[in-house]
C-alpha cells in the first residue's frame, strides 16, 4: 500500500489525516452538508445531525459548529446509541450502553443526518436505521462519515464523505478526538 | 455474567455495569412512542414462580417483552408441578424445551444454585427472582437503581434497613449489594427479627428506630411476613407498629434529603403509615418503575452478548 503521509512508528502506525486535516475535512464536509440540504431555503426540511457513539457524537457537535459558522442556521444536534439494535451482538461480550439523546423537537420529519468517524461493514448504520424507526419517521435520512474504508456488507453509502481510505480488513483506522483522546488524528494500524 | 444468582460475591464492576446499563435503557426509552427493543429477539425467558408475586413476575415479563424476548410463565399451580414433579425435572424440561433463561422464585433458601448446577453445562441461564429467606437480587438491584437516582450515589451513604430481616431476603440481598458499592447499613429490628450470625454481617445493629432516623439518607422498611412466622416474634401487631413502624411523627425525623423505601407488597399501618407510603419522600413507585429496566439490563447482560459455558 502506497504511503499517503508521515512515517510508520514501531508499532506500525501511519498518520492518514492530521489535526489540521480532520479540521478542513469536517469544514468541507461542513459545507457539502449546507449545499445538498439547502439549509436555511425556505422550502428546506429541517436538518438535525444525530451522531453514533463514541466517535460519532462529538463529530456531530463539531459539524454544527461548523454549518453555524458558514451559514447562521443552528442545526440540533442529538446522540443515538444503536447497540441494543446490532445484529452481531451475539459475536462479542457484553458492550456497555451508551447514553442516547435526542435533540428537543425529536426527529419527526426531520432531515436527519446520522453521523460517525468510519464507514466500514454497513452494520452499525443498518442498526442506526432501525433505531430511528423506533424514535419517529424522520422525512430523510442522510449519512456523514470522516473515513469511509471500504468492505460494505449491505447495501448502504455515505451522503458525506471525509476521506475515502483504501484499506485491508487486517488494518485497523483508529480516528482520535480531542474532546475524547486528547488529540485529533486518523491513523492506519496494522 | 452466565447466572445471578446471589448479591452476595457480585463485584463492584459488575453490579455498577448492570445499574448503568438500566440507567441507559431508562433513558433511551423515555417518551418513546415504541417502547420496544429487538435486542433479545428469538430469545426465550421462562419465569417459573413457586410462590405467589404480582410485582417481580409482572416486571420480569414486561422487561422481556420489552427486549423482545419471548416470554412464557409456568406457575407451580397449573404446571405438572401439581403433579409431584420435582424441581430439577420440570428445569431440565424447560431447558430442554427450549429457555434460554429461566427465571426463578422457590420457597427453599438455596433453590436457584441448586438449580444453576443442575442446568450446568446446558446454555441455560438461571435468574434468582426471590428463594426463601435468601436472596432476591434484582430487588436490591432496583433499590440501588432508585437510590443513585434520588441520592446522586451509594459511597459513604447510610441506610437503615428496618423490620423483619430474619425473614427477608430483599434485606440479606440489599446488605451484601449496598455494602459492595460503598454504603453503610445499619439494620434496625427487634432481637427476635434478627437472624442468628448477624454480627459477622458487614453491619450495624440497633433496636431503637427513633435513635437512627436523623442520621440516614435512606430508610428501607421491610414487610413483616406473616406467612414465614410461625411463632411470637412480638406481642402484637399493634405493638409492632408503635416501636418499628414509619410513622408520619418518625417521618419528620429524617434529614430532609432522605428517601424511604418499601419493596412492597405493603403492609399499610402495619409497617408503614398509609401517609408516608403516598408522600414524595418515599420512592416506592419508583422503584417499581426501575424494577423494569434494571431486569432488562441483567437479561440484557445475562443473554445479549456471547455465549458464556459454566
């Protein structure tokens, strides 16, 4: 695999976006989300960004920061844990629950747009998918994601996408925060 | 988690996992139009109640059904039970048949490890849901869920439990669990309502209910059981009531942070005045109400995630 950026360390990392990167990503993405909604246009369904934990919902909160600074217009922001919904449960131990919290005026034909750092198999979207139903029936439903790594399982695309990263199902993205891991990167393992 | 069988050597880690796992599904279900999660879905439950209940058995099927397990109660009335057969039979049975979990409440002390041997080496899991004078540990479960939620915490918090402990096993479950995550017990009881080895408990003992009030932050009372006495533990129900029932003047004794609590069923003017039961300083609905979603999160740890073999 060609390097894109920085030096693999000993433990076989490689930076694929650095802090700054991850700061233009979600401003472009920022953007893209402004002009395919057509926020703020008066006909415009309102938008609410939803993300899915961890990673997804501080993203969330820092692309309506963003939509904020760019356009004026506040978009809610709300948090949705899908894993009582994963169908691979059974696969893992016991996950722990994750806090969900919608934003006040619920997601009833709402634009949402759901909201997380990497787009791998599908499944915890179809899981997310299935947990709106359960909370309303939002009038569409868009996804945003930072890193989208390829080897879909199900029939599901990004609306939103950050960076397209080519990867084996052997290596490991691991995308760091600020708000959760100190620093902001996205790194290759493996 | 493969069985709950026992507070008693259920570690801090696990019980505080289970009450923040209720604590979430508590939330994601609030003001929910569908109060319906497809997590446990082609799971099955059986609830094998070998002594009347209304509260567990209702709240253990809603929990299921809310996880969309399927949910099946055998009674021992109306069961082949009727007909002699032993418990191990009708476990193995239902194990046989198809439970994934079998939920449990026996008259004899000891019936849900008894039963877990019994299923070992089946994928089977056993909930105890009350056995004898034992254990019932989701009912301490819940009171410790309703106690985070109105104190902010257990660490270093006092709570009296108050009654008949002798007989109870929400109070033996309670001492283990609350003691675990960092409170203080004291036990307050009659001489004669105290079980024999009560003093190698991680406990305080007192006889005097008027003397503890002031210093606690919760009050637990207990139901006196009529059904597991046969003897005079105490002169008269109305004695009984004046020396270690929750008076509206006992009340007023509290600190005002404190929180009462009743595992029910309710023994009104007996041990606990109709007033204090129905004012907002006891939690008795809400524990009722959390009695749901901490059984959701022990199956929920019990059967969501891999298969565990013991």
């Amino acid at each position: 695999m060609p390097r894109t950026r920085g030096a693999a360390d000993p433990g076989g990392r490689r930076e694929l976006l650095s802090a700054g990167d991850v700061a233009r990503t979600v401003a472009r993405m920022a953007h893209q989300v402004i002009e395919k909604t057509t926020l703020g246009a008066p006909d415009a369904a309102p938008v609410v960004l939803i993300g899915i934990p961890t990673r997804g919902a501080p993203l969330a909160k820092r692309l309506a920061a963003r939509i904020a600074d760019f356009s004026g217009v506040q978009v809610p922001t709300g948090v949705l844990d899908v894993t009582l919904y994963r169908d691979d449960l059974r696969r893992h131990p016991n996950r722990p629950l994750e806090p969900t919290s919608l934003p006040e005026g619920g997601i009833e034909d709402k634009l949402v747009v759901l909201v997380d750092d990497v787009l791998y198999s599908g499944r915890t979207v179809r899981a997310a998918l299935d947990a709106l139903r359960d909370h309303g029936r939002p009038r569409s439903v868009q996804l945003a994601v930072l890193v989208d790594r390829g080897h879909r399982e199900l029939p599901i695309r990004a609306d939103y996408v950050g960076k397209n990263v080519p990867t084996a199902r052997s290596e490991g993205i691991e995308v760091l925060l600020e708000e959760l891991d100190g620093r902001d990167a996205v790194e290759l393992v493996g | 988690m493969k069985h709950l069988l026992s507070c008693d050597g259920l570690s801090r880690d696990t019980a505080t996992a289970v009450l923040d796992t209720a604590e979430a599904l508590k939330q994601t279900l609030l003001g929910r139009e569908v109060r319906k999660l497809p997590t446990l879905r082609g799971r099955t439950v059986i609830t094998m109640f070998y002594e009347n209940s209304t509260r567990t058995r209702v709240s253990f099927e809603i929990a299921g059904k809310w996880m969309s397990a399927d949910v099946i109660n055998v009674s021992s009335s109306g069961s082949s039970v009727s007909k002699g057969e032993s418990l191990r039979d009708t476990a193995l049975t239902l194990a046989a048949a198809g439970a994934d979990c079998v939920i449990v409440r026996h008259p004899a002390s000891g019936a849900a490890h008894r039963l877990a041997s019994w299923l070992s080496g089946t994928h089977t899991s056993v909930v105890n849901a009350g056995d004898g004078m034992h254990e019932h540990p989701t009912q301490a479960l819940l009171d410790a869920a309703t106690l985070r939620e109105r104190l902010g915490g257990l660490d270093g918090r006092r709570i009296a439990i108050v009654g008949d402990v002798l007989h109870s096993r929400v109070a033996r479950s309670n001492v283990h669990l609350l003691t675990t995550l960092g409170a203080e017990v004291v036990l307050v009881a009659p001489p004669t309502l105290l079980p024999a080895g009560v003093n190698s408990w991680p406990v305080t003992v007192s006889h005097e209910l008027d003397a503890e009030l002031s210093a606690v932050d919760a009050v637990m009372m207990l139901r006196v059981q009529a059904e597991r006495m046969h003897g005079g533990f105490f002169p008269s129900a109305r004695e009984y009531s004046i020396a270690y029932g929750l008076s509206e003047a006992r009340l007023r004794l509290l600190p005002d942070h404190a929180v009462v609590l009743h595992p029910g069923p309710m023994l009104r003017g007996m041990e606990i005045a109709s007033t204090v039961a129905d004012s907002p300083r006891a939690a008795i609905t809400d524990q009722v109400r959390n009695g749901v979603h901490v059984r959701m999160a022990v199956l929920y740890h019990l059967l969501a995630g891999e298969e565990e073999v013991a």
